[in-house]
C-alpha cells in the first residue's frame, strides 16, 4: 500500500502515504523545470521571519498560515511550503478552469508527536475547524506523509497539507487560495487553544529544541 484515502468529504480528502519522500532539514535544490526549492529554513518562534520565504511571497494567505503554525509556543512548526497556478483539464462548461494548488508541510514540534495516527487526528482537528464560504471555491487534501528523518528521529510523519483555491481568472484562484489559508491559519490557531489534557495532546507539550 503506498497511497491509501482514509476519509473524504465535500472540498475535503485525507489520505496516507507509505513511502518516505523526504528528510527534516533538508537543503536547496534546483528542479527540473528551473524552478528551485529553497530548502528547510527553521520559522518555530520565529514568524516574522515568513514573509522571507521565497515560496510564500506569492500569497500573503501563505505568509499569515506559516505565521500561526510557527508563532510563539505553537504546538507546530512548519517544514515546507510551496504554491502555483495549474491549469484544470477536467473543468466542464460553467467550473473553474484554473486553481491554485500548494503544499504546505506541518508537524509537531515533539518528534515523539509525529505517529501517523496523532498526525491523522490533527488533520481532524483541523478540517473540523474549517467552514466553507459563499464566495470562494476550495478544498483540502491532507496526506499523512512518512519522512526519512525528523532532525535525527525515525519514524516520523508531517502534515503534507494541499490547500486548493478555484477560480474562472487568476485573481479569483489566488483569492480563493488565499481564503484557505487564512481558514487553516484559524484552525490552527484554535487546536493550538486546546488544553494540555485534550487528547491531541495525551501528554503535555514538549518544546522542540534545534
């Protein structure tokens, strides 16, 4: 079993993925298609420092969720993120042709946190959080991702998280994908809220140290 949907809903999927992709830090490399991957830049305790993000500069919906997931004594940080404008081949007459799609990786700052069963109960959490709008065209696909390494812990996974933004221009796809990353923000926001007895916290929060 290499990808397996674990739940799905109107705008909504989460899923899991067997194979390991990648290693937390990881370094700057160049893509195929010229682009470039920037590499791991550590935001926990530091959100100030998201509008530097090559990747988030595009979206100021982006800058605002990277600043909620690394605020001061989060729960979370986030190790990667990433968004373009893609073409929909499959649209019908009267859809959206175009949408935003992205990829922003969250985790918990306690590697012993990161079980793909915490990390599917935090998907959760977080999508239930989350109301759907009368103005903007959007969806979520979290998959619960295994990585090689988390700064030096094995058997961890992220929160490889797709906010989807639709529109019948550019404008509307990135508004749209902007509105879903402002609704994640807030949904991080309250899980962070919760109480240390809740039971995404089992056990009180640790703090990650670099």
């Amino acid at each position: 079993m290499a990808y397996k949907i674990i739940a799905q809903g109107p705008g909504y999927t989460i899923a899991r993925d067997d194979e390991a992709h990648s290693g937390v830090p990881y370094g700057p490399a160049d893509r195929a298609d010229g682009d470039r991957n920037h590499g791991f830049i550590n935001l926990a305790d530091r959100p100030d420092l998201a509008e530097t993000i090559p990747e988030a500069q595009r979206s100021a919906g982006l800058v605002r969720l990277l600043q909620a997931v690394n605020k001061l004594g989060s729960a979370f940080l986030t190790v990667g993120c990433e968004c373009g404008l893609f073409s929909r081949e499959t649209a019908v007459d009267g859809e959206p042709d175009r949408y935003i799609g992205s990829y922003i990786a969250i985790a918990f700052r306690s590697p012993e946190f990161n079980t793909a069963e915490r990390i599917s109960e935090l998907a959760r959490y977080v999508l239930s959080r989350i109301a759907g709008s009368p103005t903007h065209n959007i969806g979520f696909e979290i998959t619960i991702t295994p990585l090689r390494t988390f700064f030096g812990h094995e058997g961890c996974c992220e929160m490889h998280t797709n906010a989807l933004g639709y529109g019948h221009t550019d404008e509307q796809a990135w508004e749209a994908f902007g509105f879903a990353c402002c609704a994640l923000a807030a949904a991080i926001d309250q899980v962070n809220d919760l109480p240390a007895d809740d039971p995404l916290f089992a056990r009180s929060r640790q703090t990650w140290a670099s």
